[in-house]
C-alpha cells in the first residue's frame, strides 16, 4: 500500500452529475462506467423531460437515483 494513503485525512465527499433526455443507449454506458469509480448515492441523474423512459428503465438497473 502507498504509505501517502496513511496520511490522507477521512475521505472528501465527492459527486458525480449528468443531464440526459432521450439517452437509452448512453445513459446505461454512463452508469456501469461511473458506478466502478463512485458509490450509488454519489451518482445524480438529472432528467430533462426524458418521454422514451430510459431515466426509469436505468435507475430500476442499476439501483441509482434519478431525479
């Protein structure tokens, strides 16, 4: 283990956002890519009055929030 880690304080907060409309082919691309790196609850969908239900169908995946 990199001793730098020893040092380090308690971990920071962090987030990570996108802005989808119409995104069934990207949005869950995005989604299993992001969710190796951050955890679930750091993960924000925000929907731009998406009418083709992927926001729905990606969210019920992959157990994030969308909003």
């Amino acid at each position: 283990m990199n001793p730098f880690w020893r040092w380090w304080p308690q971990r920071r907060p962090r987030a990570v956002f996108t802005v989808v409309r119409d995104e069934a082919v990207f949005l869950p691309i995005w989604l299993r890519y992001y969710s190796r790196h951050f955890r679930s609850s750091e993960i924000f969908v925000f929907d731009h009055r998406t009418s083709d239900g992927s926001v729905a169908a990606a969210a019920s995946r992959s157990h994030s929030s969308a909003c």
